[in-house]
C-alpha cells in the first residue's frame, strides 16, 4: 500500500473533478482481514501534492499489493478511521509509521469517487 501506479489525485474523468472517494468493498492488503473490512464505508480525501517518484511495498513489507489506486496520507486516514472502529485504528498505529510511510494507497476497484463541490 505505498506509491506505485498511483492514479493521479484530484482527478478529473469527463469534465468532473474528483478530490474524494468511498470504500465500497474490502481493500487487499497485508492487514488482517477484519482491519481492512473497518475501511468499508468511510469517505476520505485524496492525497494531493505528492512526489513524482516513491518507494512502493506492502505495509509489512514486501510487494504492494494495491500498485494502483487512490492516495490517503497515511495520518488522516489512520484519523478517520479512528472515529468508526478504535481498534482497527490502533492496529495500524502499531504497525505503520506516517512518518516512514506517508500514504495508503486504496485500490481502484474497492473505492467510489465522489464528485467534489463545484463553488
């Protein structure tokens, strides 16, 4: 779940601008399966701003298993999820450094993107 293949973020398909997405189903991963179904359901930003070139591995090392998909900074999302299951949260907390590793990258197939406000 780090930097591989990333689709861009702020993203715009058709005209429409996407700065946000849902996770609809479970996301692959290195996490245990009943941390990765807590990422169902929570909406969170796309990452902006990030280098051209990164690292990607696996959040307990080894090969990513999320090469393309959508970026969350790590801390946010770790955040976020916080609010729907405390003990989820605190198995990442235990296990991923935001400083060591900046962004979750979510697969494309598991995420909705959802329409950013027009102003």
């Amino acid at each position: 779940m780090f930097l591989e293949g990333i689709v861009p973020h702020k993203q715009t398909i058709g005209g429409t601008p996407w700065h946000k997405k849902k996770i609809i189903d479970v996301p692959p991963g290195q996490a245990p399966e009943w941390v990765r179904k807590a990422w169902i359901g929570l909406v969170m930003p796309v990452a902006e701003n990030l280098p051209t070139h990164t690292i990607a591995m696996g959040v307990l090392g080894g090969k990513a298993e999320n090469p393309n998909g959508y970026p969350v900074e790590t801390s946010i999302a770790i955040q976020i999820l916080k609010e729907k299951s405390p003990d989820a949260a605190q198995w990442w907390t235990e296990h991923v450094s935001p400083i060591f590793m900046r962004w979750l990258i979510f697969k494309e197939e598991v995420c909705q993107l959802i329409q950013s406000e027009t102003k």
